[in-house]
C-alpha cells in the first residue's frame, strides 16, 4: 500500500508523518515517531496501557488508525511531563509508590488526567469508575487510587 | 432469595529457599574511578522493586549513599549466575550474595584508604561514603578520592564477589527429617464476603491480614506487595481461568474479554499489620513475602464463601455458575 501522511499535533507541537494507510495511532507514536511511554499492551483495546488523549478524551491508541488522528490534538505522557518536571500526578505516582512494573503506569495517568481535567473534585468512586478500563497486575489499584486523591486533595488546596 | 454474608480464616506458612537447599545466587559488585558502585546481578527485578531493595542493601553494607549505588540486572550473559527471582527468594538470596560482594569491595576500598592516610585499615571509618579515623575524625576523606587513587595511583580494584548458598539437605532414610528452606515467613487472612443465592454471585467485601515478613528492607513495598496479592488472591479465588466456558483447548481465552481480572472497581476493603521477627539467615533479618500474599486471600475466601451459604466450592475459580450448582445440590440432597 501506498504510504500516506498525517499530520496533527502532537503534545502541542505540529507534526507530520508517513505512515501505511491501516497503522495504529499506537504504532504510528512507538514505531515512527518513538515515543515509548504509550504501551503496547493486549492490542485489543482491553488492558487500557496504549491510553492517550485526542482532543482530550482519553483514546485506546491501539484501537484508533492513525490517519484519523489527522488534524487532531495528540497527548502522550510524553507531552505531560518530564523528568525535571514531572506532572502532578506523575509525582504523587512515585510518591505513592503506585508502580510496580509501571506498564499501565502511562495509561493510568493519562485516563486520570483525562478524568481531572473535567472533573477536579472527583470522588474515590468517580476515580475507580474513570481508570476501569485500564488493568494492573502488579499493584491491586489501592495505591493508585491513593495517587490521583493526593493530586484532587492538592487541587482543593490550591 | 438473599444475599448472605459469610466470614473465612486461613493462614500460611511461606518457606524461602528451594530444592532443599543448593539454591544459589551470586553477585559482583564493583567501583568506578567517580566514586559510584555497580552491582551486577543476573536476577530479575519483576516490578517487585529488588533493585532498589538490592541498592539499599548494598549502600548499608558498603557504608556509602544509597543514590551512588547502581543495580545493573537482567543480563545472563554478562552477570554472575542466579537461579532466578521466583518463589520469594530474590531479597533473601541477592541479598545474602551482595552483602558478602560488599564485605569484600570494602574492604579492598579501606586497603586503599588507609595507604592514602598512613592508616592501618582496622582503623578506619567507613560511613555515607566519607572515611576517617576512629578517634581522630579530622583525618578524613571520601570514596571518591579513595577511588581515584585506587585506579590511577595504587592500580588497584575496588570490587567484591559474593554467594549465597545453603547446602542441600538430604532427607535421613530412617525418618524422613529433613531441613528444606532457609526460612518461613507467616500470614493469616480473614476474608468477609456477601453470596447472593439467586445469581451465585461472590463479593468479598473485606480482606484483613497479619503478615509475618522477617525484616523490612523497604516497607513501602513491602506494603504494596501485600495489598496487590489481596487483590491478585481474590482473583485466583473468584475470576482468573483460562477454560471460562468449557474445558476444551478451543474455548480457552482469547482477550481480556473473557480472562477476567480485577479492575479498580473490584477492590475489596483491605487491611494489613506487619509483624517483624528477623530471620536468623536472611540479610539484616529478610524473609520472603511477595508470594504468600496471593496465597493466604484464596482458602479465606473458600471457607467464607462455606460461612455464608454452606456450601465447599474448591474447584477455582469460584464462579457464579459453581456457587449454583453446589447450591442446587444440597437443596436436592436435603429435600
């Protein structure tokens, strides 16, 4: 198949880029363009790690052709944080000890910065309710959970 | 029809130490010119956090930072032999093995340190990474600078091997006696559960444990293992197959669809207490405690479930489908 491009912002930045007409987002944002924070997970749309958000929703990347992506507003976690300075949910992440593996970390953070942004004042319910569709192994949920209160609690505080 | 709430104890004893002993790991540890230390290890880190246990272990035993250790893991072909992190083992072995490598490279680094201050070794201090000399703490330096001179003045490495290794023990013909682990570690889990009769529906609705653990290293983690095997015990108990339908290899899982797992909205209530009662073989007193966790939440929700709506349901997991069936059948057996 003939390659085609894209083009769409790409955690705030304008990108374009060649891709085979029936890609992934997410291979499109780990293959093309190496952004590995975005998990390839199950790739059936039923572990949530591949999570990112498009126009600020959250979008299983797996699931999504890239070239819908075309004109769209792309965030990866790549986009949200760095390590000097990191997102407030990827701090309260590391001080919740809320990883173990840290596959579904990127997912879990990305679907509740989706949930934050609508909603700031989430209850524990609300929260369990948003990350549903995101598993993890390793943690049993509690300390994630723990995490993203610590960042609604700072919010309230602000 | 009703829901029925029932409540189940169960408690297990958690062994380290496989195959009656002869379950070794080996460890290197060596310093660079800048003063930091590398571990090289062959063992696993499964998310678990052995590297950062493994570095906190290692800073103790050297006498340096905790930030100037790095634990480089994973490779076989590059790292000394372990048998591999699996059944609790990996804090208790690693460990063992990285205190004796410590042992060795600090010593070889007080060698040094004491050529460098017209010292005798036995002399010297060896704290967070600065040395001095007992009783006289005005001379001092640092492992950085004992470091360098090792490798560009002395030609000297400041490196240490270690092993772990409990010889096996082999069972006495007479009684069968046998000494087959190197230490155990002690759990008790009650589980409290609601049975609804009509659809066969299990809910546990509270996981409450007392986790015997040996020492510490890292009680945030330590914490985190014990939650998540609550929740990974409740999944072996209630939703994990790969035969959902029928016991036939084509109708074995495909997705997540049909292999269940918890999500966030499953969590049951769950609380813990640690007991610490140090081993007498492990490194500052470890014991294991990854696995037991998901073990002991498995036979306290069984017996809950027997609590609630007396019926022995022990073929896992426990479905709606079997809570019926069970149920069905003593209605017939008793009418």
């Amino acid at each position: 198949m003939e390659s085609i491009t894209v083009t769409f912002k790409l955690n705030g930045k304008t990108t374009a880029v060649a891709i085979e007409p029936l890609e992934s987002l997410r291979t499109v944002l780990r293959e093309h363009l190496h952004l590995h924070a975005t998990k390839a997970g199950c790739g059936q749309g039923g572990c949530g790690s591949c999570t990112v958000l498009v126009n600020d929703e959250p979008v299983l990347s797996c699931l999504m052709l890239a070239a819908l992506a075309d004109g769209q507003e792309v965030t990866t976690l790549e986009g949200i944080g760095t390590p000097p300075h990191m997102h407030p949910l990827q701090t309260a992440f590391f001080d919740r000890f809320a990883a173990q593996c840290g596959y579904c970390s990127p997912g879990m953070i990305m679907a509740a910065k989706a949930l934050l942004d609508k909603n700031p004042h989430p209850t524990r319910a609300e929260i369990a309710e948003a990350l549903a569709g995101n598993l993890c192994r390793c943690t049993g949920y509690v300390a994630i959970l723990d995490a993203i209160e610590d960042v609604v609690t700072q919010m309230q505080e602000a | 029809m009703a829901k029925h709430y029932g409540r189940g104890i169960a408690a297990v004893n958690y062994p380290t130490g496989m195959n009656l002993g002869g379950d070794p790991t080996q460890a290197l540890i060596f310093c660079q010119p800048t003063g930091g230390f590398s571990v090289k290890l062959a063992s696993t880190d499964l998310g678990q956090g052995l590297k950062t246990v493994i570095a906190q272990i290692a800073a103790e035993a050297l006498g340096v930072p905790f930030d100037s250790v790095i634990v480089d893991t994973g490779d076989t072909d590059s790292a000394p032999h372990c048998m591999g992190t699996f059944a609790s083992r990996a804090t208790h072995r690693v460990g063992n093995a990285v205190i004796m490598a410590a042992n060795e490279a600090r010593k070889a680094l007080l060698d040094v340190a004491a050529e460098e201050m017209e010292a005798a070794p036995e002399d010297l201090v060896l704290e967070n990474g600065e040395i001095y000399v007992k009783g006289a703490p005005e001379r001092k330096t640092n492992v950085f600078n004992v470091a360098l001179a090792a490798h560009f003045k002395h030609g000297k490495t400041i490196s240490g091997r270690g092993i772990y290794l409990k010889q096996k023990s082999g069972l006495d013909p007479e009684t069968g006696a046998c000494d087959p682990d190197s230490t155990e570690a002690h759990a008790t889990t009650v589980a409290e559960v609601e049975v609804d009769d009509e659809t066969g529906e299990v809910k546990v609705l509270r996981l409450a444990s007392a986790y015997e653990v040996g020492r510490q290293i890292n009680p945030e983690m330590v914490k985190g293992q014990i939650v998540s095997g609550a929740v990974m015990g409740m999944s072996h108990a209630l939703m994990e197959t790969v035969f959902p339908y029928y016991p036939a290899l084509d109708h074995h899982t495909y997705s997540f669809g049909e292999y269940i797992i918890p999500t966030a909205l499953d969590i049951p209530e769950i609380e813990s207490v640690v007991l610490e009662y140090p081993s007498s073989n492990g490194p500052y007193g470890v014991k294991g405690v990854g696995e037991m966790t998901a073990n002991s939440p498995i036979p306290a929700i069984v017996n809950a479930i027997y609590d609630a709506v007396g019926v022995w349901v022990t073929d896992l997991p426990v479905t709606p489908e079997k809570v019926l069936r069970a149920l069905e059948e003593r209605s017939l057996e008793t009418h």
